[in-house]
C-alpha cells in the first residue's frame, strides 16, 4: 500500500512539473510579406483560456520586412481590447508575445518560439513576385512570461 501511494504522488508531481502555464492562445496565426514590396503583415487572434473570453480578440499589426525577413512589431494592437503583441526576432527565429494589462502596476504576458525553419521564402508568380511567409502552425499556445 505505501509503495502504490508513493507511485501514485510521484507521477502527479511529475505531471505538475511537465505542465505548462499556458496564458494565451494563438489562433488563426499569419506573417506574411506583400509579393513586389517590402510591406508585411501579421494577424492572430488572441484568446485567453480558462477565463470567460469565448472568442478572443483579433490582432494585427504592419511593418517593413524583406527577402527572408519578416519584421520586429511592437505595439501590435487587438481592439477594442487592451490586449497587445509584440514579435521579436534573433538568428533562430522569432517570438511572439502578447500582453494584457490586469492592474496599474502588472500584466499578464505570454510568449510562443517561431523556429527560423518555419519562416520560408515563398516562390511567386513572376520572377520579382518571392515573398516572405510563416508556414508553421496556425494555432499554438503562449506560455507565462515574467
């Protein structure tokens, strides 16, 4: 008996410590250059699990990117919530972070990695038509950030 119950709280602390505390969650997820431009846009839709937020809010935000690069964002917003999301990036790729003020003084902030593997020139029309685009996952989780 003492040996099953000693099994029994090592695998629920194991399962507390592999659980992820996850704050956000991406939907609908999209990061792409204009073909002949330099414009790019990214658009998520930012929902909060485990809170009364049954839709989420949509986000989006704009910047100057280029061949194989899509741009750092911050202040992306998601109206008419307070909800914002900044992406930033670093030679493996970039993350993607949204943010929700929950007092004057705190908020809550989730992160997600995009590998650079997942940021791929996409092949246009016309020889002048690349572009650059996300081609990960639509939807993945943000996990607390301090």
């Amino acid at each position: 008996m003492k040996l099953s119950l000693l099994a029994l709280a090592s695998a629920a602390s194991a399962a507390v410590i592999t659980t992820r505390d996850v704050v956000f969650e991406a939907r609908n997820f999209t990061a792409s250059c204009v073909p002949h431009s330099a414009m790019c846009f990214y658009s998520l839709n930012a929902f909060m699990p485990g809170t009364m937020d049954t839709l989420g809010y949509n986000c989006t935000a704009s910047g100057v990117g280029g061949v194989g690069i899509l741009p750092e964002i911050t202040g992306g917003t998601c109206p008419p919530s307070s909800r914002t999301f900044d992406v930033l990036r670093n030679e493996t790729g970039m993350t993607v972070i949204v943010s929700v003020q929950v007092s004057r003084l705190s908020y809550t902030r989730g992160a997600h990695f995009i590998p650079s593997e997942q940021i791929q020139i996409i092949k246009g029309v016309t020889p002048t038509g690349d572009y650059t685009a996300y081609v990960g996952p639509k939807d993945f989780p943000l996990e607390r950030i301090w």
